[in-house]
C-alpha cells in the first residue's frame, strides 16, 4: 500500500457550504420582510414591522445577531454540533422575538389589536429549522440521542408556549378565547387519527396476511383498496352523508350507536377506508419480505402455521409495517382537518371557522397543531422503524 | 429406516417425481443426486410432508407419515437447508432452541443442550450464544443450521444442499465434519446434492435423479463402476471416475507386505493422496505408516475398478478426501 492521500468527499472541508449559503439566503430575507403584523382587530389587514422595530430597543441587535448566525452558515468550515446549536438556538430566538414583538407592540390594555406572525417570521423559523435539520442528519447521531432531541425539541417548544411569553401573539388570543374548546377538539383530532389507524390495523392486518397466504386473492383486494384511495376526499365525505343519513334513519338501533351522516362518524370511516390499503399492501409486501429460507425452514422445524405467522413472519415484516403506520397516521393526521367541514370535530373546526371569519389567526390556530402534530407523529414512527429495522439485516457473503 | 414406496408427485399435470421407491437403513447416509429440476428436492420435502405426494408413502420405522400431524412429525426430523434459513430476529441460542422450545422442553434443559451443541460445533458457547446470525461467518452460519436441526436428537436428519453457499475449502471440511458427526450420533441421513464429489464424499448409497425418476440407487462404488444408465455415467464425468474410485478406499485397505524408500504414508489417507503422491515424487511404491508398502500398481487396478465390493466404501470409516 502506498500512503496516497485519499481525496475527501467531505463537504466539510469546502470553504463554503451550498446548503448553509441556501438557508442564510432564506433567512436574510426573511429579516428583511415584516416579522409581524400590527391589526387594529382580528380581522382586518395590519401593518408589517420589521424586526428591528417590533421589540424595542434591542431590536436592531437582535437583527445584526440572527443575521450574523446565517451567514456564519454558509462557512463549510462550521462543525455540525455547532450548527446544529445555531439552528436550534435560532428557532428559539426566533419564536422569543415574536412574543417580545407582541408585547412591545400591542397597547397597554388594547384587547382589540392583534400582533400576528408575518412572512419575516416564518421565513426566520424555516431557515433556522432549515439548518438545525440538515445538520441533524449529517451528523449521524445514535438513535437514543435522536429520540432524546426529539423530546427535548417538544419540551423546549412547549415550554416556550407554557411560559406564556407568547400569550401576546394573536394565535394565542384566538386559543386564549377558547382553550376548553382547542383541547376537545384536539383530542376529537387524536381520537380521529388514532382510531381510523386503529380500525385499519385491526381489519388491515387480517386482509394483508389473508392475501399473503392466498395469492389468487390478492388482484382483487388490492384493485378494490386502489378504487377507494383515488376517492378525492370530499367526495368521500359528500356520499357518506347520504348513506349513513339514510341508515341512522331508516335502521332500527343505527342512531344509537353513533351512525350519522355527519359528525365523527362519517369522518372515521373515510379516515379508516384510506388507511387499508397501506396497512394492505405494506402487510403483503413486508411478509413477501421476509427470507424465503427462514420461512421454509421454520415449517420445516414443525412450527404450526399460528407459530410460523407470529414467531417469524411477523416480527421480520414488522419494520414494513410500522412503515404504513407511519403513513397512515401522518395523512390520516392532516386528513383529519377535513372531518371539520362535516361536524366530525378535530382541529379542522377552527379551520373552516377561521376561513369563514377571514380570521386567519384562527385558521393557523388548527393548522398550527396538526403540522405539529403529524411532524412529531413522522419523525417518532421514523426512529421507530429504525430502532427495529437492525434485526432484520442479513449479511449475504459467505 | 426410512421406506419410500411408490412416491409420486404432480404439479398441474406435471410430474416432478415419479414412481421413486428406495430404502434407507438406519444410521446409513443417502445421498440424493440430480440436476436441478430432477425432483430431488421435491422427494426430500415429500419425507417431512412439506409438499405432500400425489400417491404413494413414507414409512419411517414402519410408521405411516401420512398418520401423523406435519408439524408432529416434522418435530421429530431435522431439517437443514441451504442459505441455513436461520431466523434473522433470534439470537444463535434462540435459533437452536427451536424445536426443543417447541417441544416444551425444560429451560435448563434447553440451556444445556444448546451449549452441548454449540461445543459439538466448535462453537464456543460464551461467544456465540448471544450473538445474531447475522454476526456470524458464513461457515459458522451454516454449522448452526445443522446444529439447529440436530436440537432434538433427532433420530432421522434431511439436508437440502446444506453447503451450497460455502466456499470449496469450508465446504470440504464441513462435509468431513458432517461424516464423522453422523457416524457417532448413529442419525439416518438424507441429504440432497447436485455435486457428485459431495455425494461420493458423504453418502453410503447414492440414489441418481433425472426428470422425477429414479435412476440407480447403489453404493458409490457400484455407481462408478457400473453406471446403470447413460447419464448416470455422464453426471460422475469419465475424467474424474478413476480418481473418485480411488477416494473411496484408504491405504489401509490396499497395503501389501514390503519396503520402500522415501517418506512414509498414513495409513488413514486415501487412495487417491497414494497416487497423488507417486505421481509427484516418481515412485511405484510409498512405505505406509506402520509397516507395509502401498504400489502404483495396485492403484492402477483399483483406479480401473477392479476388486471392488459394496462393502469397501462401508469399511471406511473416515470421510474419503
């Protein structure tokens, strides 16, 4: 072996860093656009304010700062803990500078005025969030200490919010004029999305095993799971309400057991006939997965058929099915809001509301959560998946 | 003893084996041997009823498979299969403990039975116990499939080319491995190959698969002296038959009174190490360890088939290299 030096693919010893140089550009307009804006009430059009202006006397500071922690950005030579600290302490400042910009902006006593998030604002979050992201999955951290950053990420943002140095902001008004509501309706949201994965996996689980041990099936499953899915979802929700309208009516004892054609009921059921077909065809696909020898084998060791199913094929499909977990529940999650528009509950309610009311403040009071919600909801099952995925590997060399 | 009467099995008019009858004794190795698509395979998984026959039966110590429940009977054989088919999710204990688990064996019992095996394999127990399949060389691998299915002491053992996916050198060991095994557990053997060599190497009768048929079943010797068809001749390949013969016998067998000069020969080697090395060192005769010569004439008689018994190949008690 001679010593030649072997060229380095690393990005980090670029001088400059394309994805960092993106995100500072990002940022840098973001300071430059309003962070909020200044309503006379909640629904009429306000006023942008830049940064430097919204928080007082420390505002052009606080600018020359985030600004300062971009651009340090796009310097490749930057290490990935560090940029990862900058992302993550920019998010926090940046929500830190909205509840200050709320403060120092809305009129001692003024319960009319709204200070409510403006482009400047999100574009700030997206390019710190931006590079805390990407500096996340650079770094190829250990799965426990991406499950330990994923729940301190929930309890840094949550403390922000519990602190109540965002009370000030208009979202949290609107949420303020209606916290026993928000909490219903959120767990209404839970109730949705849990439960249509839930009824999926129940009857899913079944039907994917049953197609697998009976392949002649399986064309004609599959085909009618197919048909259901390319149902636009409205139009899913519309021919429901005749249907179950018509059973509750006319069905003796339907009524009682919570059959409408409108409400929560409809809602699941549309939720839950778009989740059978990942639950479905991921059930089929992880068991066709599963090594043919390991499979022929543990027959041939006389395990019964249940035994075959639930010592082998199972656990080695298992990865592949939480996949479709995963799926299911991030769409049924932001599939969830449409549930609004039929009475079915959920933060969708405070969607259609807000859009009725041209009251945006309270339309991202339901958009808001469920983002969050089906964020936390796919990065959990992705470590998840993960956690599991190492017993399935197998090393094919001699 | 295993009897095979009359097995058949079709597939939509197609017939994967045909009419195949043989016997296999107790404690004996039958090698079944084919190209692929003869229905070796097929036969195999007929003996453990995981493809059930069209017509015909199993007797195994004169019982009838057919009356006993698949997963019952398949507890009392073992299974090895290429690619050794080991779980992916359990540990090496947790893949041997199979079928004793199965069987509900006590814990301590299956505890000692996996490390008893373990050592068999040359496995060491506190190393490998805990380790998943997929941590393990492609030889220790396979070893743990043979020692999986060898778990419940069974007393009947079917292989489906069990070192398919091993290199040359491993392989040859593990077959001497396998030989010595089974002569001391005393397991009926039935192992399916598509290699000749592996099939003179191991079996004590060789049953030759073509198009579902059986075409000579026959102690290696007689297979390689007197082909019963065509493409039996053609499988064991006229340029390796002398040298097959001769792997058969060991010095031992042929050793004659006399002197010679020169390095000695073990007595355990095989024939064909005797010629290998008259051919390379220009002598016709080595000295064999212990007293005795070994002559080249006498290879060249027994290389061309000559004195051969269906009982040389039994005598022999070591694995032929």
């Amino acid at each position: 072996m001679t010593d030649m030096p072997i060229p380095s693919a690393r990005p980090a010893s670029r001088p400059l860093s394309r994805p960092g140089l993106l995100f500072a550009l990002i940022g840098v307009a973001g300071l430059a656009l309003p962070l909020v804006q200044f309503k006379a009430n909640r629904i009429v059009l306000g006023e942008g304010v830049l940064l430097g202006a919204a928080i007082g006397p420390l505002g052009w500071g606080a600018m020359a700062l985030l600004a300062l922690a971009l651009i340090a950005g796009i310097s490749g030579r930057l290490p990935m803990t560090l940029r990862l600290a900058l992302g993550a302490g920019g998010v926090v400042a940046v929500l830190l500078a909205l509840g200050a910009a709320a403060r120092f902006l809305t009129p001692e006593g003024n319960t009319m005025a709204r200070v409510a998030p403006a482009a400047g604002f999100w574009l700030l979050l997206l390019a710190f969030a931006l590079m805390a992201t990407d500096a996340l999955s650079r770094l190829r951290l250990t799965l426990a200490r991406r499950w330990l950053l994923l729940a301190a990420a929930i309890v840094v943002i949550g403390g922000v919010l519990w602190s109540g140095w965002l009370d000030g902001v208009s979202v949290m008004r609107e949420y303020e004029a209606r916290k026993d509501l928000f909490w219903r309706e959120a767990g209404r949201h839970l109730v949705l999305a849990f439960g249509s994965l839930g009824g999926a996996l129940l009857v899913g689980l079944p039907i994917g095993t049953g197609i697998y041990l009976l392949p002649r099936l399986r064309r004609a499953v599959l085909g009618v799971l197919n048909i259901l899915q390319t149902i636009p979802s409205l139009a899913l929700f519309g021919i429901m309400i005749p249907i179950f309208g018509w059973i509750a009516a006319n069905l003796p004892g339907a009524a009682e057991l919570g059959i409408a054609g409108i409400g929560i009921f409809p809602a699941l059921v549309a939720l839950f006939l778009y989740s059978l077909l990942p639950v479905v065809s991921n059930t089929l696909v992880g068991l066709r997965g599963v090594p043919a020898a390991a499979r022929d084998a543990a027959y041939g060791l006389g395990m019964t058929e249940g035994q075959v199913l639930r010592g082998v094929l199972f656990p080695l499909a298992l990865p592949v099915i939480l996949t479709a977990v995963r799926i299911v529940l991030v769409q049924n999650i932001g599939l969830a809001v449409i549930a609004g528009l039929i009475g079915g509950g959920g933060f969708g309610t405070f969607v259609f509301q807000g859009l009725n009311q041209t009251a945006m403040d309270l339309v991202l009071l339901g958009a808001l959560p469920t983002i969050a919600l089906a964020l936390v909801a796919g990065i959990a099952l992705d470590l998840l998946v993960e956690t599991l995925e190492p017993a399935r590997t197998e090393r094919t060399d001699a | 003893m295993i009897e095979i009467q009359n097995l058949t099995k079709r597939y939509d008019g197609n017939t994967v084996v045909d009419d195949v009858s043989l016997t296999v004794e107790t404690g004996q190795i039958a090698a079944l041997v084919g190209t692929s698509g003869s229905g070796k395979t097929t036969l195999l998984r007929m003996i453990n009823r995981l493809v059930e026959p069209s017509a015909g039966r199993v007797l195994i110590d004169g019982q009838d498979t057919a009356a006993i429940a698949p997963y019952l009977l398949r507890r009392r054989i073992g299974y090895a299969i290429q690619g050794h088919g080991l779980f992916p999710h359990r540990t090496v204990a947790q893949n041997i403990a199979t079928v004793p688990r199965l069987l509900n064996w006590p814990e301590a019992e299956i505890r000692a039975r996996v490390d008893e095996l373990l050592a068999m394999f040359q496995l060491d127990p506190t190393q490998f116990r805990d380790r998943m399949p997929h941590e393990l060389s492609g030889g220790q691998q396979q070893r743990v499939g043979v020692a999986r299915a060898l778990a419940a002491r069974p007393e009947l053992l079917l292989m489906d080319e069990p070192f398919g996916a091993l290199d040359p050198v491993i392989r040859a060991k593990a077959q001497e491995d396998l030989r010595a095994l089974q002569r001391r557990l005393g397991t009926t053997l039935v192992i399916v190959t598509h290699d000749m060599e592996e099939a003179v190497a191991l079996g004590d009768r060789i049953a030759v698969m073509d198009k579902g048929r059986l075409l000579q079943y026959a102690p290696p010797a007689e297979i390689l002296t007197r082909p019963a068809t065509p493409f039996v001749q053609e499988l064991i390949g006229t340029g390796e038959r002398p040298f097959r013969l001769l792997s058969l016998s060991r010095v031992a067998d042929l050793v004659q009174p006399g002197e010679a000069p020169g390095a000695p020969i073990s007595a355990e080697a095989s024939l064909r190490d005797a010629l290998a090395d008259c051919l390379w060192t220009g002598r016709d005769r080595l000295p064999v360890d212990g007293g005795g010569v070994v002559t080249l004439a006498a290879l060249r008689e027994r290389a061309a088939g000559a004195d051969i018994g269906s009982a040389a190949r039994a005598s022999a008690g070591s694995p032929a290299r």
